[in-house]
C-alpha cells in the first residue's frame, strides 16, 4: 500500500512538472530500467542526464527502478544515457518496448500510466 501510494506521489508530481514540455514536436522519450537505483539517487541520475545536450526532461522513479527521458534524438542518443547511468555506479538497460505513452513516446515494457505524462499507455504493434 504504501509503496502504490509513493508511486501515485510520484506520477503526480512529475505529470505537474513535465507534462507540458513533453508534447514538443520532435521530441521522443525512452525509460532506462536501471538496477540499484535509490531514492537517494533519483536526483543524482536525473541531474546526470538533464547535463547531456538535446534532454528536454527527466524523470526518475524508484519506486518502478525506471528512469524516463525526453529528448530530441537530433542532438542526444540512448546510448549516452545509458552510459551516464552507468558512469555514475548504476546499471541501466532500454525497457522492452511493448508500450508507449501518446503524449512524450516513452517507452515502456508493462502496461500502466507514463511516469512523466500520467497518460494511459498505448500497445505498440
């Protein structure tokens, strides 16, 4: 319970803060899963990434150990995000890409609402 209701905290939160960013034309988004990954660390990753040229937004989560990224692919690549986890002691991997969210294009590998956009997930396929 207490664990539904940090996530709920935290789609709020980050639907108030990135939502209206996220439907820039151009923009694509993709979730990292990333091992190891801490609330102590969320504000770490996510300064880590904002610092790659081409992130519009970011937004970590814990609670689902997923990070995800809007981005403009002309000017940043998932690669540098993934070795900027990594960089920074954590292990990152692309999710499987089953979902995606309608508003920002993040990608995502179970059902559910965006952690940035709090949209319903659309089946890719």
């Amino acid at each position: 319970m207490r664990q539904m209701a940090a996530f709920l905290a935290v789609v709020s939160l980050a639907a108030a803060l990135v939502a209206p960013a996220a439907a820039v034309e151009g923009q694509q988004g993709v979730t990292l899963l990333v091992q190891g990954m801490s609330a102590g660390t969320e504000m770490k990753i996510e300064g880590i990434l904002r610092n790659i040229p081409g992130v519009a937004q970011v937004k970590a989560s814990s609670v689902v150990v997923a990070v995800v990224v809007v981005y403009d692919p002309a000017r940043a690549k998932t690669e540098e995000f993934i070795d900027a986890v990594q960089q920074a002691g954590l292990i990152a991997k692309l999710a499987d890409a089953r979902y995606r969210c309608p508003q920002c294009k993040a990608t995502y590998s179970k059902d559910g609402k965006c952690i940035v956009c709090n949209v319903v997930l659309e089946p890719i396929g």
